[in-house]
C-alpha cells in the first residue's frame, strides 16, 4: 500500500488530529500561549480600568456661587430639574454630555451706553462735575452722548442697572448674548424717559421720580423679552452739559435764593395765619364767657323778678316801701348823719332848712396872747 493510500485510510487523519510535534516545537509554542494568555489579561485589565476611568471622569462639583445644566449631544437633561445646584454630580464624559456652569452670583449689573460725554480709559468716568476732565468749545455729538429732555433741552446722563437671575436656563441658552440685550433695554428706557421729563425735572426737581421711570421702563422690557431676570435695583446719574456749567451754576443760585425767599415768606404767612388764630380763638372765648356769664345774670334777675312778682301783686305799697327800705339801708350804711323826711300828707312837697353856724374862730396862739 502505498503511503498516499495510508493516509486515506488513516481513521486519525480523518478526524482532524494534528500530527505530533516534535518536543521543541512543542515547548516554543506553549511559551507563546502562555505568553498570549497573559498578553490577554493584561489588555482586559486595562480595559477595565479605562471604563473605570471614564465612568469616573464624569463625576463633577458645582461650586457655592454656580449652578450648571448637563446638555446630553446639545440638549438639555433633567427637564425642570436640570439646573444643578452646588455639590457633587455626574454626568457622561465629553462628547456624550457637556457641563454647562452658569454663574449665580447675588447681583449682576450693567450700564448704559448712551447718553454720556466721550471720556478715554484713563479718565474718572465718577467725577460727575467734570472739573477734571477737558472741556471743549462745544459739544461734538459724533462722540459726545446726551439724551434729549421734554422741553428739547439737553443733559448728559447714565444709569446702572442691578438684578439677579431668576431663570438660568433661559438667560444662558435662550438667548446668544442676554446681558447685552439687558443693557440695550437700559439704553432704551434712559432715552425714553429722559423724553417724558424737564430738563429741571432731571437734574432737581424730580431727580428720584426719574430714576424710577428709568427702572420701570428697564423692568417692562426685560418682562417681555422674558429674559429670566428680577430687576433689584437702578442708579442714575445726570448733570447739565459741561460747555454750559456756569450758566446751570447761576440758574440754580437765582433757584436757591428763590426757594429760600418763598420758604421765609410761607413761613411768616404761616406765623402770621397761627397768631391771627389763637388772636381770634381768644377773643372768641373771651366773648362767649361774657355772654355766658350776662346771659347768667339776666337769668337770676329774671328768676328773682318772678320770685318777687306774687308779693307786689299782693300789695304794691308795702312791697315799695319794704324794697326802699332795703335800698335806702345798703346806701345811708357808711353815712354819719341820716335825717329822713317822710312824704307830706297833703301830697306837698316838704321842704328842709338848715341852719349853719359860722365857723367859731380858730383859738390864739402864744405869741397873739403877749
């Protein structure tokens, strides 16, 4: 049989056994094995540990003064509580999820950009008088910016605005640049209520109704963007345009000295009014308790009259002759000599003679008598 039969009819070779190996092939290879084995586990350990890794990668803290939104391939995760708060989270490492941090601070503010004199960077933007700073022969108002008042006059003026987040979310991802549309509605409200007041309103008269006319306006409008803000808080600052510093100057003295003229002469009419009044008030009670007390008089006489009325009506004579004795009592008391002469029967009239003496001759004195 030859050897290509043999193999034919090999049971072993048709059951797939390999043929043996010689011994050094044998050992080389199940070095490599080994090896492999080992290659492999090292791989699934590394493996592990890099899903470890990543799994771990995505824990993250939320600081005091932030809060912060998972966005899940562009999208926000969570729905109404996807604004997180401070302290630990997690969330799937970048590029599955992205950590947004919004800062919460206590208060937020912006100022106007309009409405103010040009100044540089390096000039005091808070010396209000704007003694310091250079004055030009007139106002430019290709750099220079003021508002226009109701009275179409012209004052330089600027405002800061104050407010918290009360909606993070739609602040930060509603709108590209939200801060800066809070400050074009500042821009807006300055210039809209610098239209609806006075020059004088604006700088003295109706400084903290302006200022509130500012932040209402600010208010409605950052409302209806619906910006996710609380407004706390505006501050506004406006002085008369600096070319003209000295004729405001004058004006407010001649203003001053006006108010203070108008304030003495109220006060002396006032005076005057109160001293008229308790003048009056005592005159008045100075004659009520006069007529209160004639009025009592009138009444006891009356009432004593009344009293008496029953006993002339009984008998006239006697009740005359008894009120002239009375009379003629309380009138003769202090008298020395009293002579009554009583009325004569035949209805003459009496008559009294006296007859005086001469004065007796005062006695001589010692030297008359020598």
């Amino acid at each position: 049989m030859s050897d290509h039969e043999h193999h034919a009819h090999d049971p072993d070779h048709g059951h797939g056994h390999e043929t043996a190996i010689p011994e050094g092939q044998d050992a080389g290879t199940q070095a490599l094995a080994e090896a492999l084995r080992s290659s492999f586990l090292i791989v699934k350990i590394v493996m592990v540990l890099m899903i470890v890794a990543f799994f771990c990668s995505g824990f993250f803290t939320v600081g005091a003064s932030e809060r912060a939104v998972i966005l899940r391939f562009g999208k926000t995760v969570g729905g109404e509580k996807a604004l997180l708060g401070p302290g630990w989270h997690w969330s799937f490492p970048y590029p599955i999820d992205e950590v947004v941090r919004i800062t919460n601070s206590a208060e937020q503010s912006v100022e106007t950009t309009v409405g103010w004199y040009y100044t540089t960077p390096g000039e005091d933007l808070n010396d209000l008088t704007g003694e310091n700073l250079p004055v030009t022969q007139e106002l430019n108002p290709a750099v220079d910016g003021y508002v226009i008042t109701a009275d179409q006059d012209i004052v330089h003026s600027r405002a800061t605005l104050y407010y918290h987040l009360n909606d993070p979310i739609a602040y930060t991802f509603d709108f590209s640049n939200a801060q800066l549309i809070v400050q074009n509605a500042l821009n807006n409200a300055l210039l809209f209520a610098a239209a609806n007041f006075k020059a004088d309103d604006i700088l003295l008269d109706h400084v903290t109704e302006f200022t509130e006319a500012v932040q209402k306006r600010a208010t409605d409008l950052t409302d209806q963007y619906h910006l996710g803000i609380t407004v706390d808080d505006c501050t506004v600052q406006s002085i008369p345009p600096r070319q003209l510093a000295g004729v405001f100057a004058a004006v407010t003295d001649a203003r001053e000295t006006s108010a203070k003229a108008i304030y003495q002469a109220n006060s002396d009419a006032t005076a005057t009014q109160l001293n008229a009044g308790a003048e009056a008030s005592a005159r008045t009670n100075q004659a009520m308790v006069a007529s209160t007390t004639y009025v009592s008089l009138v009444e006891a006489d009356a009432k004593r009259f009344n009293e008496l009325l029953p006993e002339y009506r009984t008998n006239a004579a006697l009740f005359e002759q008894q009120q002239i004795n009375v009379m003629m009592a309380q009138v003769l008391t202090n008298v020395g000599d009293k002579w009554f002469i009583p009325e004569s029967a035949n209805g003459k009239t009496s008559q009294l003679r006296l007859q005086l003496n001469p004065e007796p001759p005062a006695p001589p004195t010692e030297g008359e008598n020598q």
